[in-house]
C-alpha cells in the first residue's frame, strides 16, 4: 500500500498498467467521436512525456460543450471551467470526473527542442497556451479519438486521446500584455520569468501551460506537463520565500482549518523563522489506499530544501498555498501543515486539488493560542488520525524547536 501511495499511478511497481488507474478506465466508458471536432480549448494544451525528447503535444477540446454528460444545464458551465482549478473546486468529485471525461487530448510528435522554432501546428498549440480565455479551435484527426478515462496523480483527467492531421484556430487568442512581454523576451531566465508573471497575477496554471510550451527562458524547449505543474508551485514558492525571510515572526499560535474535495487541512503557524512541515495522511478508502492508513512527511527550512520531496507535486502546491497567505499577512512562521485525505476523494483530479484545498483553509479565520499543546490539542479534534501518529511523524509536534519558539513569546 506504501508503495501505491507513493507512485500515484507512475510505474514504480513495474507493472505496464496500474490496476488502480485502469479500474478507473473502465468504469468511464465514452461515446464514439469523428475525426473532426471542433470547439472552445479551455485553453489548455498537454505534452506528453513518453518517448522524451521526442513527445506528444496539442490542445485539449471539449467533446460536446452543451452537454457534458448530463452538466449542460447548469448555469457556470463554461469553456473556462473545463480547466480553471478555481472553478472545478466548486464541483464534487463525480462533477469533474463527468465533465473532465469529454476533455479530448490531441497531439502531434514534436521534439523538446522544436519550441524555438515551431512547426505550424506546434506555434498554434503555443498561441493557445498564451491565452487567458477560451481560443475556438478546430482539430482534423488522423483516426477518430479512442479511449476511456485518463487518471494522473498528477495531471487533470482527460478523455479520448488521437493524434493530429489538421488544426485551424477559429478565433482570436487574448493574450495579457505581460504574458507577451515576458514570452517576446528570450533574454528572461525562466525562474525570473515565471517569478514576474506569478507577481503580476498570472494564475500558476497560466504559468506552467507556458512553461510547458517552451514559451519561457533562454534555453526554450518543451517540458512534459506533469513536470512543469511542480515547476511552476517550486518557483513560484521560492519567490514567495524570499519576499517573506525578512518579515517579522507570528507572535502566536494560528490555526486555521478547512476542506475541499475530500481534503482535509489543518495549518499551524508557529513564532519563528520560516520552515515549513507537510504531513500527508491517506485514510482507509481514499484514492490511492486500501483498508489501512499511509502516512508520509517531509519537511524544509531554515534554508532551500535540497531534492525532490518524497511527497512529490502536492508538497510545492501546499507550500505555494501556505506562502500567499504568509505573504499577505506579511509575516513568516515554522508552519505544520496536516493534510487528510477521506474516501469522499475517491477519483484522483491532479495537484491542483491540493493547492485549492490548501487555499480554503488558509481563507477561513485562524483559532489564536497561547501554546504549542493548546493548539495542537484543538487540531486533534477535527482529525482521524490519532495524536500520538502525528507526532511521530512531526518534528514540530513533538516539540522540536521550542527553545527558539520562546525567543519570540
């Protein structure tokens, strides 16, 4: 079970189809489509990483915009919504399984490199990902698309899949005056450019849709999509982080408390120096569990983290999440951050969840304490996970660092 929780549907177990995914696959089966569709791209274009450095890339089209499996009548439901994690994360599981199902992914082989100088099929899938509305697209398929539902730990679900003749954009891309500036210039460094774009407002999906496109950086070149989702949460945190070493400390104890999507967030924010704590609890019957619980940590700070962390794309989103309200209420603290996941998230949607999540809670008002143990106590009310599990597994909860936390009391 360890080992499932860890790999999220990659391989690392060495089977060529992961039994949970292809459960998920088979459940959702999809009507027959042509070899033309055309429609609004949310916008939102997928590259692939097999066969690196030659991949897959194209947009992504909604099959029927009208009536996605039974959602056509509900009133928000729009191009923009296939893809926005702001607007899935007002819909339950079930509702972005069902909409996400006639997401159809489209794609040409391209090599990473050919982002410098793209083909026409591949500037256009570019064209789109600048976009920050819906881009009427039209796609001639080589074969009518194929397939069930795709699940990601990573990505978003995505329906059939086939692979581009043609494609004619029918309408005009709007493009943000920042987005183009930083695109138009080749000189930024990648790390520098998403860091302007994330100040300027540009949401982290934006961003690692251009950065997947090889829009931004000296050294252009694609990056698989399930790589430049992390990217773009890593970067843009480490931004935040700088903006926030040299603010003042917490004074007290702040819990906040919130849950999204079968995601549950407890967030302490303790006095001292920033670091930062994730414990991640999979409960009996969540996605990616059996009939016991997994839980995993990891940790940073004071300092850069140094590699990959062990909880992979869904440690950066929760920083991200942690480090906007850090920034906003222009302090820093030694944060805990307990995320459980129920069996009410029983489909796996992305990493995007986890920074949705993460956001609520950090929205709604903190608890104040006086100690540690106080606030602590009160976290254990709201979580299934026993206290003692939690402690083991916290450096923070199990008093580490106290001496330093009195210096600021």
């Amino acid at each position: 079970m360890t080992r499932c929780v860890r790999c999220k549907g990659r391989g690392l177990c060495g089977r060529p189809v992961c039994p949970i995914l292809k459960s998920f696959r088979i459940a959702a089966q999809l009507p027959k489509l042509g070899t033309v569709i055309e429609g609004q791209s949310p916008p939102e274009v997928f590259v692939g990483r097999f066969g690196y450095p030659q991949v897959s890339a194209g947009p992504l089209v909604p099959a029927d915009e009208n009536g996605v499996l039974g959602l056509g009548s509900r009133p928000d439901l729009d191009s923009l919504l296939f893809s926005r994690p702001v607007d899935l994360a007002r819909m339950e599981v079930g509702e972005i399984v069902a909409l996400r199902s006639s997401m159809v992914r489209s794609g040409s082989k391209v090599a990473v490199q050919d982002a410098r100088n793209p083909g026409r099929l591949l500037e256009m899938a570019q064209e789109i990902a600048m976009s920050s509305t819906p881009v009427g697209t039209e796609v001639t398929f080589a074969k009518p698309p194929r397939g069930r539902l795709r699940f990601d730990g990573f990505m978003m679900p995505s329906g059939p899949s086939g692979s581009i003749e043609e494609m004619e954009i029918t309408s005009n891309p709007s493009i943000p005056r920042k987005v183009d500036a930083v695109v138009e210039d080749s000189d930024l460094l990648a790390a520098k450019a998403v860091g302007e774009l994330y100040i300027s407002g540009v949401e982290v999906d934006g961003i690692s849709r251009l950065l997947s496109l090889g829009l931004l950086g000296k050294k252009r070149k694609l990056v698989p999509t399930r790589w430049s989702i992390t990217a773009s949460d890593d970067i843009a945190g480490k931004h935040l982080i700088a903006a926030i070493q040299d603010l003042p400390p917490v004074n007290e104890y702040l819990l906040f408390s919130g849950e999204r999507l079968g995601n549950h967030f407890e967030v302490l924010l303790s006095p001292g120096s920033f670091t930062y704590e994730l414990i991640e609890i999979w409960l009996p019957r969540s996605v990616w569990s059996g009939d016991e619980p997994w839980i995993g940590a990891d940790r940073e700070g004071p300092g850069p983290k140094k590699g990959y962390s062990s909880l992979a794309g869904g440690y950066y989103a929760a920083r991200l999440a942690l480090l906007e309200r850090l920034a906003d209420m222009r302090r820093q603290a030694s944060t805990l951050i307990v995320r459980e996941i129920t069996e009410e998230y029983w489909a796996p949607l992305g990493v995007w969840v986890v920074r949705e999540a993460a956001r609520e809670a950090l929205r709604n008002p903190p608890k104040k304490f006086e100690t540690l143990d106080a606030a602590l106590a009160d976290m254990a009310t709201r979580l299934r996970t026993p206290a003692r599990d939690l402690r083991s597994h916290s450096e923070l909860a199990r008093g580490a660092g106290q001496t330093t936390l009195a210096k600021f009391c």
